[in-house]
C-alpha cells in the first residue's frame, strides 16, 4: 500500500515593515496575512507504484541507478509553488531530479525540481515548484550515478495568486490613452499593490539556476524613477539571485498597447525579459495552452559589451506553436546601445491580431487565430519583469563569472486603449 502523509496546519508569519525610506542592503519579508496554512505532502521511496529497473531496497532506501526512475502518485491539497524536500544520498556529482505528469499526451517533459545534488547530510531542497492541486504522477529521476533515495516532501512556500483585476482595452479609435502604469516614482520596494514576486530556484522550465527572492531591496529596488531588478552572483548561499516581479493577483489585462521603457544588462549568460503570461497558468500544465507574449527579450551574449549593440525578441507561445516542439513564430531586431539608452519596447494587441515594436517602429505580427489552441489571447495575462541568469537559452553560451551583479532598468511599464476625442 502506497503511504501518501498529508499534514495541514497553522504557522505565524512575522512580517517586517517595509518603509518607503529602506535604502539597499535591507532585506525585508514578503507581504503575507498574518496566519498562513501550510500543506505538506511526503512520501517513502519504498511507495513507488513503478520502476525502470529491478527491486533494490535497502532497508527504507530505494538505490536507483544512473538514468533509472521511481514513479509514484501523489495529491496535492492546494494550488501554489512549493519547497520540494529531497532525502537521499549518493557521491559527489550524483542528484536526482522530478517529472510531472509523466503520462501527459503532449510528448512533454515537465522538470519541475532542475538537478537537486545529493549531500552527505542526505536532505535537500529546492524552491519553487508549481504544483496545482488534485493527483499527480511523477518520477524521480537519478542523474550522475547511484542514488538511495528515502523520501520526498512537498511544502507550500507560495500560495497561488489569484483574484486578479481583469483590465480589458477597447482597441477601436485613434487615439491611445493611458489606463494603467507603473513609472517607479517612488524608493525602496517595488509598488505592493501593483506587483508580486514569484519565488524560487526550480529551474523556471529553461534549467535556469538563478534563485528569484521575495521582496528584497538588493533585488528590486525603485532608485532615481526607476525598477533595478538586480542579479548578484555568490549570494545568499545561491550561484545567483534575482527577481521575478508579476502582476498575478493584482491585475491581468485583456487587449491594449503594453510599453516597456527599459536598459537592459550586458554579459554573457544575461537573460531580461518583460513580457506577458495566461493569468490561468497554475503548473507547467498550463503552458503553453495560457498562452504567453514576449515583448521585451534579450540575452547577454548578442549584445556587444563595449557598444550595449545587441537583439531584441519577440514572440507568442501558444500550444499550436511555441519553442519546445520548435516551430514558435518569433522575430528579431537591432537594437543600438541597450545598456547604456532607453528604449520602448511594445505590444499592440487587439482582439485577431499583436504586432510587436521596438521605438515605434513595427517588426513582428502574430495572427493566427483559427481556435484557442492558435490564439488563447482573448483572456487574461498578467505582466511579468526578470532577470534570469543562464537556462536553456540565457546560458546557450556559457555565463561569464567575471561579473558580480547585473542591472535590468525599467523606466516605466504602461498600459493603454483606443479611444476616440472628440474636437470642437
């Protein structure tokens, strides 16, 4: 009989003021009620339900070789990002790494853990993993060599957002007009009522190995009447840190001019990017049928270190096309001095079709709309801002560990409809 333990309980939360005058170098907590619940799931290897290989149990350990899984059934009791626990051992090099939905009928991979090392202590931990409640039927992986694995947990870090102000644009006149912005006027934290953070070292589903934190000033910060999201490497015990700011749970938008005026790092292995997902994305489950919109896109090693000459990006992911069956349609553009000068970055999106400009000028139109697997763009997406650190495409050349920090500059975010004036 397969043992699933569900612990679901109380826990206090002690929060830390957050003044408008913290100057970095503060680390603050997240805003979160004061009660929160906290769900926990935890299994024993011995509780598989399948195997690549023949029966190795060592007592309460399960020693799967290198490239060999265990599956098993789980159920999660609530919506949200959570703490994936790894009890296990092996020798240096050796990990283990977790699969979801191992029987879904798109072909796909769902990594929602990245490569978790085994330690001498026998317990580690990532941050992060979406999960969306009810069953699920995952694998551990193990990767480097033997691994004896003795059990898995799976704690509620994150809530999931939810209960977003739904914006939806009129996109028929002339004239744009401006309906929501961010223009980072203010210190210290970013603006809590118009972003959350997304938390975590998961791997993000590109192998990325930056941790994003919850709101911490050294991260994201408004200075000079702008947002630095700022990556610092050998931080806080983490290769990388950085933020992940979304407007999930505060606003979601449906149609309309979306701007972002922005600098954006140089340096190999950089990934800045600001850009748009479903609001309905609840695990990697949800991706790529939400739908998601890159506006601003740009990774470090095409941009010259001395001239900030570099590419921007733009695509749509949706499940009839995105990058992981590699047929996304996309576009590129130059892009001169992106470091150093401001530039606009923008959607228009109206309700058949999103055309794609860097400073006014119009390079990249997505119109497929033949059903909802073509185009999921007339619901809501929320807007997220990152600085990611290497990946899948970040790192597609290495990461240059000569630099300490990189800075991702917003000037504003913006959100406009068409309106018509009318003249006397």
């Amino acid at each position: 009989m397969k043992r699933v333990h569900l612990y679901i309980g109380f826990v206090i939360i002690l929060l830390s003021a957050c003044s408008a005058q913290e100057k970095k170098g503060q680390s603050v907590q997240s805003e979160k009620p004061e009660v929160n619940q906290v769900s926990s799931v935890e299994f024993d290897a011995s509780d598989f339900r399948n195997a690549s290989f023949d029966d190795a149990i060592s007592g309460t350990e399960m020693v799967i070789s290198d490239g060999d899984w265990l599956s098993y059934e789980i159920e999660i009791p609530e919506t949200g990002r959570y703490t994936t626990r790894i009890s296990a051992t092996g020798a240096d090099g050796t990990g283990v790494w977790i699969e979801d939905y191992i029987n879904n009928t798109d072909g796909r991979t769902y990594n929602i853990t990245g490569f978790v090392a085994t330690k001498e202590s026998g317990s580690n931990f990532v941050d992060g993993s979406p999960l969306k409640k009810g069953k699920h039927q995952i694998k551990v992986h193990a990767q480097g060599g033997d691994v004896a694995l003795k059990s898995v947990n799976f704690t509620l870090l994150q809530e999931h957002l939810e209960e977003s102000e739904k914006l939806v644009q009129n996109m028929e006149g002339s004239d744009w007009t401006l309906v929501w912005s961010d223009e980072f006027e203010g210190s210290g934290l970013p603006d809590s009522t118009k972003w959350n953070y997304n938390v975590g070292n998961w791997g993000w589903g590109n192998n990325e190995p930056q941790y994003y934190t919850n709101p911490r000033i050294e991260n994201a910060r408004q200075e000079d009447g702008a947002l630095i999201i700022e990556a610092h490497q050998n931080d806080m015990g983490q290769d990388w840190t950085s933020a992940r700011l979304t407007t999930q749970g505060k606003a979601a938008f449906v149609y309309g001019k979306i701007e972002f005026r922005a600098k954006v790092p140089v340096g190999r292995g950089t990934w800045a990017a600001g850009w748009l997902l479903g609001d309905s994305y609840e695990d990697e489950m949800s991706w790529p049928y939400c739908g998601e919109i890159d506006v601003l896109e740009c990774v470090g090693f095409e941009i010259d270190d001395s001239t900030g000459d570099g590419m921007n990006h733009a695509s749509c992911h949706t499940r009839a096309y995105y990058f992981k069956q590699g047929n996304q349609i996309t576009a590129q553009t130059p892009v001169k001095n992106m470091n150093a000068q401001w530039h606009t970055y923008s959607i228009e999106w109206y309700p058949n079709v999103i055309y794609a400009l860097v400073d006014g000028e119009r390079y990249y139109t997505y119109d497929k709309t033949a059903d909802e697997l073509e185009w999921p763009f007339n619901t809501p997406q929320n807007i997220i801002l990152n600085l990611a650190v290497g990946g899948g495409w970040g790192g597609a050349k290495g990461i240059d560990g000569s630099w300490d920090n990189h800075q991702f500059v917003v000037d504003y975010v913006r959100v406009y409809e068409k309106t018509n004036f009318e003249t006397k």
